[in-house]
C-alpha cells in the first residue's frame, strides 16, 4: 500500500507511475485537508471475488475518517491486481498518526502508518 499525490497510467504498456510518495504532511491549519489523496494497492494470493475496502481510521478510538471499496476477481492466486483509490479533500481533525486500512470481507488485512504533523523548519513533508 502506498499513498501519493498521483498515479499515472501508461495507455500502451499500462504500466503505473506513483509520483509525490508520503507517509505524513505537515499541518498548516486544523483540520488538515488534502486536496488529493491516492492510495495505490497491488495484491495477489486472492481468491475468487473479494469485496475490498480501504479506510482511513483514528488510532485512538478507531474512528473511520474516509472509506473507498472495490470488488476484486481473482482468476487465480497468483495473479496480481492492481487498486487505486483517490480521495478528493481527505479530512484528517488534528495532528497524530492515523492509518489506512485494507480489508476484505470486514476482516484487516494490512494497515499502513500515516502521520499529520506540526511544521518543521525543515519542511521535508508535503503540507495541508
């Protein structure tokens, strides 16, 4: 699971460009808000039709900030699909660590850390 600024597409090869890869930004203002938030997935070892869903949840009380689901087909185990989930104006209420969320069937498969932070003088974090 990654998360970016953007996926691009390839149209002849379909070959994907992540551009802008983050784990955290750096809050300007409360609540933050990223304008566009992509999460980009590649699965395998799935097994026939899966319904998938990626969630962005609160640490502390497992709040559930945004969600985007998917039905998966798996042919076979070894094929390998491909998830891109865009959320426009992602929303996160204060600074700390969240994390996004796949799951399948309502059970977590794989979590991903995710931090909002105060500004640093180094300004190495995107910023919201």
């Amino acid at each position: 699971m990654i998360l970016c600024d953007q996926v691009i597409t390839d149209v002849e090869t379909n070959k994907k460009s992540l551009i802008g890869i983050f784990d955290q930004v750096e809050a300007v203002a409360l609540p933050c808000v990223v304008h566009e938030l992509h999460v980009y997935l590649s699965l395998t070892d799935g097994h026939g039709t899966l319904s998938t869903a990626v969630a962005c949840v609160t640490v502390d009380e497992g709040e559930e900030l945004f969600r985007g689901e998917a039905e998966v087909e798996f042919a076979d185990p070894l094929q390998v699909v491909e998830l891109h989930f865009v959320f426009p104006n992602a929303r996160f209420p204060s600074t700390g660590e969240y994390r996004f969320q796949l799951s399948t069937d309502g059970q977590v498969l794989l979590e991903r850390r995710f931090f909002v932070t105060y500004p640093r003088n180094e300004g190495r974090a995107p910023r919201c």
